[in-house]
C-alpha cells in the first residue's frame, strides 16, 4: 500500500493571473526536468519566477520571527487561486551580479575565502591570520588608556592591532584616479552662480551646493578663482565634520571625497548614461603602482606558496589555479585543499575555467553571472528543492550547451525539481515534461497550448512546435564588403595581438567558445570608435512608473500632441508630473504598509488604474484620452498617430523602430518592471536605432528570443545593412551564423587557450572546411 506522504508529487497552479497570465492551471512533476517554452512574453516568466518561485519564497520567509521579516524584502502574495505542493525554491537567474568594485569572482563565490586561510596556514613568511589576505581588510592599529571601575579603579593600557591585506595606496581598488578639477567647477563662477558642473548639483539643492554654501566655511558669492589657500583646501578636500543648516544636522566634506563615495566606488557599468559620462570626462584610472592592479598589500604579497602568492592564484585561469591546487599534498589542510579544488573544478565543469578569480564581478555577462551563481549549488548535499534557472545556455556555444545539460540532469538526478525557461531546442529536447506558453505575446499570451514529451510538441501545432525544427539556410550568394575596418595588436584580457580586418556594408558575425575572446575584442577594440553604435547586455534600469512610452521617449511627441490640440500645457499628459491623479501620485494603484506582513497594493478607486486626474481625461485627442492611448499597443498606436488629427510623424517613427524589433504588442504604458529580458534587449535596440552611426555592434541579440522571432530578428538584420549601415554581431545562433555575409570565429578553446582568429571567411566556406569547432556545430545545423 502506497504511504500517504508518497502522494505528493505534483506542483499545482490553478488559477494563476500575474502580469499577463489568463487563469492558468498546470500540474508539474516533482523530481523531474521540466522545461517552460513559448515566445518571448508569452508569460513563461511570469509563471515560473512571479508565481511559483515568489511564492515559494514568501511562505518560506514567514517562518521567520516578526522581528527577523521586519529586515527581509517584503512579498506580496501572487495571483493565484491555488498553489499545492511547492518544495524550497532555488532561483538562478540572470540578474547581473553586484557592481560594487569590491566583488570579484573569487569574493563571490568564496573562493578567495578559502585561499586565504590557505595562505594563512601554509605561506611563507607567516604573516597573520586570513585577514592579513584579505584586499577588503585595512591594517589597523591603536592605542590608549582604559579605566575599569571594580573596586579601585585601574587603569589599564591597551593597544591594538590588526594587519589587513588591502593595498593602503588604492585601499584595495587596485586601481587609482586622478581627477581633472576643470570639470568639477568653473572658477569663474561663485557657488551662487552655479560654479559646480557636476550632474545632480543644482544651486537650489540644499543637500548638494547648498551644503557648501550655507556651512560658514566658504563665501557662497565669491568667486572660485578668488578663494585663499584654506577656503581651496574647505572646498576640495575637508575632511568629514558635522555642521548645523537650517537646524538640521549634516555632514560637510570636500567636493573630491565626495564624489569620490557617491561616483567613483561604484562599478562604472552600474552608473546612469550621464554620470558614466562625467566620470570618463572627468576622471582617469590607472593601475595602481604600489600593488600593481593586485589590490593586496606588500606583506600579503611577499607570503607564497611553492613560489606563488595569493595575487598571482588570483591571477592565474582557474583551470590552471584548480591544478595547482591538486598539487599540493599537505594532510594538515587536506579537507581545506578538497573543497577548493572541488569549487575551482566546479568551474571548469560550468564553462568558466577561462576566468581569473580577480576578474571584477560587475565584468560579467547575464551567462556567466547566471553560472558563476550554479556553483554553490553543484555540490550541495540539499534534495527535493526547487531549481529554476532562467534560459541557462545564454551565452553558450552549440559545444558548451551538450555539458550545460549534463549539470541540468545531474541536478534533477539527485532529487531535485528543475524548472527550466528556455528557447534552445537542444535543452528543451532533455526535459521530462514540457510546458509551452502563448500562443502570442503580451495579451496574445498567458495561455497553456500544450503540456507533455518534447516529442509530443514536435508534433502539436504549437508555434514552439511548428519552428522546432527550422533551421536557417546558408546564403547562396552574399554582399560584397564596401570597405574594411582595420584592428591592429588587438591584446584586452586573452587576445594575443589580434590583427583582423572587419568587412564594413556587409553582416559579419563573430563567434567562439564562450570565452574565446569575441566580446573582448569587438568592445575593446571597435565599439569605442567614432560613428559605433554599440547595443551591449546591461540591464534596462527603470521603475514600476518607467514603461515603453517613457524610456523610448515617445511620450515627448505624445504629450505636445496632446497640449497642442487642446491649448494646454504638456506637463499635464505626464502621470509622473502635474496630470498624476493626487490619490495614488500617478502610480495608479495604492501600496498598503502592513508593517511585518506583506504590503497591499489595491487599485486606486479616484482614477480607477488610470493615472491620471479626471480633469486631465476630458482632453482628447483624435478621439482618445491620454489613459487610452498609453493602454494602446504598438501596431494599434502606429497607425493611429500615422494618420487623422493625430497625425504625428515623430511619435510614429518611434513606434515603427519598436515594431521593427518585434515588440509590435507591447502596451505603451506597460511598467518596465513586468518585462522579460528579451523583451527588455529589443526595446533597447529599437531606442539605439536612432543613434546616428555607421555601424552597429550587437551582443547576442538572439538572447531571449524564440525560435519564431529569431527569424525576425534576421529581418531586421538585414534591413540595416541594405539601408548602408554595418552590422556585427557577437553570436552563437547558428541561424544568424548562417545568415551572415562574413564570419570571424575566434578560438580554438577559451582563456589562455584562446584570443586566435582560427578562421575569416563566409558561412559556405566555414562549412566546407569545418576547420574549427563552430564549422563543425555550423554543418551539423544545416544538415551537411
């Protein structure tokens, strides 16, 4: 007889709603692989990461002490009915890892952790404990008298000191700056006048210029030409004091450390387009001469280990750190030596040998981030948890993605669930159970069209069904190039003085092993020049009042549209300036803080969802209000503002650009917040095809896209180049290697092993010759 406690095993959703789902219903084994499918948007997202894993981890944070809940994130229940049956859930996504220039890969993954305490055991000279390797921990010493009241009173000398390992020069950067004090202010100007040029400090702003004007410590009507040595040294350098303004106690401190904390100990990816712009205006980095980039202190660095210090472990390709370690037989530390070894080996296994434990985490593609984060998780004793793994082959060559799904099944093999969004036909093909969702995108979706075997899917008539099995033909004929770019001694990180020449006026794909040195040498070597446009994997950043209409610019035509042909001002068509609805401050929906329980968030019942204040609805314009057309989607919105009185040929060319890139269902008043990330890189794309440039750089803009929309995505390709522009793809699809004109395969393995061009040429040729392991994968695609 069965046991009660074996009936379990089944996940059930009834009724899900979040974003655009439509009352789904689904049963999803537990201990098996089970792959979510469909078109981008389609609500695989949503299903998987905003309603079983959200709520997974919601029921698992309330068991948690109310005082412990009150420092945690708090989660709203999702919208569903019922969910049964959920175990721990484990989410592996693709969120870029922090961009605090203090984490690396090492740090991350506590690699350096362990080193350090090898370092500490078995380096010589002995130095210290962990600390002393440590390029966060700074050497600290003191000293002084303490009185203890216990009878007489004593008193009693102490001093103290810790040895830290981070280099005291760039405090453990590894890099230092010299900042061009012409682009901090005019000296022309008084601090009244608006002598700061810095983004953000206004003369109105209190906590910015105000600070300096109101302290006591500089004449805010003079000007900065004119100030003596000391009011210079107040006004550049200061260290931190308190001072009293307007009864409100701050903290005053020189304009250069304080823009050295607010700018520069940010990673420079992480900062908004125009602080990024400033920083590289106004600031230079270079190496840092006392450490040499290592970012540890000199004693740190005199302790080795059979000859190497933790510096060069940490610079060494961890394939070859991983054999180092298995080299060094010392009983003493031998379950130390096992775990490294083991978590430096996990990384070989993943993919990612090619990386350096130094390398900065905020360096990291969505791929490699993603994988880095499985790490921690392959040698985990833990079974019957929740893996979910958002499209784990994003950035994997056709040869890396057969081992990817070996750490997939090894995973589901131990007991595990495994739930997979994914688009590659080679994953989907290994799942015991496939979901598909659609059958279209945004409110085309949000339905189940098929549950069952990958071979049942082949068959269904399913839009994932139907494009299974597509593949891309090679090009009888191509483009002839109408120029060349010229890359000389190309050496960023692996490449090996790469001299290459780029066909311009053609599609060139560059391809190779994950790590092969393509991204290294297109945003190292071309994507820096005049007239690049480069539309790279950094995230879109935006909030829940950021949508489409917003971040396209598009609301800017729209709004004069609007204030134009009812003799209004445009502030009044902005949700987030004068028009918002003053109930919900134009967010549309209320939040309810409930303290220690999950907040509520009801639909504002003044302006019923809409945004906007009544009075700002009665204005029209061909028609529709303002909430109207924002609730449009892109295909409907196009042709409204082509033709009639709202005819506006600005906001329609925006609005062809995100039609173009396949967002034709998108709602212009969508919040950024409930995108996918394909769906976030095409928005991005159709915003950069503006950009006035010759050629355009893409990185992986196959990334996120279904088999239906890649051909697409070829579409569009193609436009650019017959409209003369230059097009290079970094790519591992092999429909877009296919498609290409030209190809530039950079290998023949990754790290050290690779940063080679081992083949230039056209797609027939790659395939006829099969020289490199691409051609092989390339031949296998097209069926030769």
């Amino acid at each position: 007889m069965r046991h009660a406690a074996d009936s379990h095993d089944l996940i059930r959703v009834h009724g899900a709603r979040e974003n655009n789902l439509k009352d789904v219903s689904v049963e999803i084994p537990k201990r098996r692989l089970t792959v979510f499918t469909g078109v981008s948007g389609s609500g695989k997202s949503s299903l998987v990461f905003s309603t079983i894993a959200a709520e997974s981890q919601r029921m698992i944070n309330e068991t948690y002490s109310a005082f412990v809940q009150g420092f945690m994130p708090t989660l709203a229940r999702p919208e569903v009915d019922v969910l049964d049956g959920l175990t721990t859930a484990i989410i592996v996504d693709q969120a870029r890892m922090g961009a605090d220039t203090r984490s690396t890969v090492g740090t991350a993954t506590d690699a350096n952790a362990m080193l350090r305490i090898l370092f500490s055991r078995l380096g010589k000279p002995h130095i210290g404990g962990p600390n002393a390797f440590s390029f966060n921990v700074p050497s600290v010493s003191a000293a002084g008298a303490m009185t203890i009241e216990r009878g007489n009173k004593t008193t009693v000398r102490k001093s103290f000191n810790r040895l830290g390992g981070m280099c005291p020069r760039c405090e453990g950067l590894g890099k230092v700056n010299d900042i061009d004090l012409t682009q901090l202010f005019d000296d022309s100007k008084s601090l009244n006048e608006g002598a700061i040029t810095i983004p953000g400090y206004k003369v109105d702003s209190w906590w910015t210029v105000g600070i300096f004007t109101k302290s006591g410590f500089l004449d805010p009507d003079k000007p900065i030409r004119k100030y003596t040595k000391k009011e210079m040294q107040d006004f550049l350098y200061r260290e931190p004091i308190k001072v009293k303004i307007e009864n409100v106690n701050l903290t005053y401190e020189g304009l250069v450390p304080k823009i050295q904390k607010s700018f520069l100990s940010k990673d420079r990816d992480a900062l908004q387009p125009h602080i990024r712009a400033f920083v590289d205006r106004a600031v230079t980095f270079t190496v840092c001469p006392d450490c040499e980039g290592s970012r540890l202190a000199e004693a740190a660095r005199s302790c080795k280990i059979k000859g190497i210090s933790i510096a060069d472990a940490c610079a060494m390709q961890i394939s070859d750190l991983a054999a180092w370690v298995r080299g060094l037989n010392e009983p003493s530390v031998g379950p130390l030596l096992d775990a490294l070894a083991h978590t430096l080996e996990s990384f070989d296994e993943i993919g990612l040998g090619y990386l350096a434990l130094d390398r900065p985490s905020g360096t990291l593609s969505g791929g490699e981030a993603q994988r880095v984060k499985m790490i921690r998780h392959l040698g985990s004793s833990l079974t019957d948890v929740t893996y979910v793994f958002d499209e784990p082959t994003t950035g994997l060559h056709p040869h890396d993605i057969q081992r990817m799904n070996g750490l997939l099944l090894r995973l589901r093999d131990k007991g595990n669930t495994v739930l997979v969004v994914e688009h590659k036909p080679e994953t989907i093909a290994i799942g015991d159970h496939v979901i598909d969702l659609g059958p279209g995108a945004g409110t085309a979706g949000g339905t189940v069209c098929f549950e069952g075997t990958f071979d049942g899917l082949r068959s269904s008539d399913t839009i994932t069904g139907r494009h299974l099995d597509d593949r891309a033909a090679l090009k009888t004929g191509v483009r002839k190039p109408t120029g060349r770019l010229e890359v000389r001694g190309a050496a960023t990180h692996n490449l090996r003085d790469v001299d290459v020449d780029i066909p311009l006026g053609v599609l060139v794909a560059v391809t190779g092993v994950a790590g092969s040195g393509k991204s290294s040498l297109i945003h190292g070597s071309v994507a820096g020049h005049d007239g690049v446009v480069a539309v790279d994997q950094s995230q879109i950043r935006g909030s829940r009042r950021s949508n489409p209409a917003t971040y396209t610019g598009l609301l800017e035509p729209i709004r004069k549209a609007f204030a134009k042909a009812n003799g209004v001002k445009p502030a009044l068509f902005s949700a987030n300036s004068e028009g918002a609805c003053p109930t919900c401050n134009g967010a549309g929906v209320i939040y309810t803080d409930l303290g220690m329980m999950a907040g509520v968030a009801t639909v504002c019942e003044d302006c019923e969802g809409r945004r906007f204040d009544a009075s700002v609805l009665e204005y029209r314009l061909g028609g529709r209000d303002i909430s109207e057309v924002l609730a449009m989607p892109v295909t409907e919105a196009a042709g409204f503002f082509t033709e009639g009185e709202a005819r506006t040929p600005a906001a329609a060319a925006i609005l062809d650009r995100l039609a173009d890139v396949g967002l034709g269902y998108l709602s212009l008043g969508q919040p950024l917040t409930t995108l996918s990330g394909g769906e976030r890189q095409r928005l991005k794309l159709a915003v950069h095809m503006a950009d006035k440039g010759g050629i355009y750089v893409l990185d992986e803009p196959t990334a996120g896209l279904h088999l239906a929309d890649v051909e697409q995505l070829l579409g569009l390709l193609d436009r650019l180049v017959d409209g003369g522009k230059s097009v290079i793809v970094i790519e591992h699809h092999q429909a877009v290697m296919a498609h290409a004109d030209w190809i530039i395969d950079l290998g023949p393995g990754a790290g050290h092993d690779g940063g080679r061009v081992v083949f230039e040429g056209t797609p027939a040729d790659l395939v006829a010759g099969r020289p490199t392991l691409t051609g092989e994968h390339l031949a296998a695609y097209v069926g030769r």
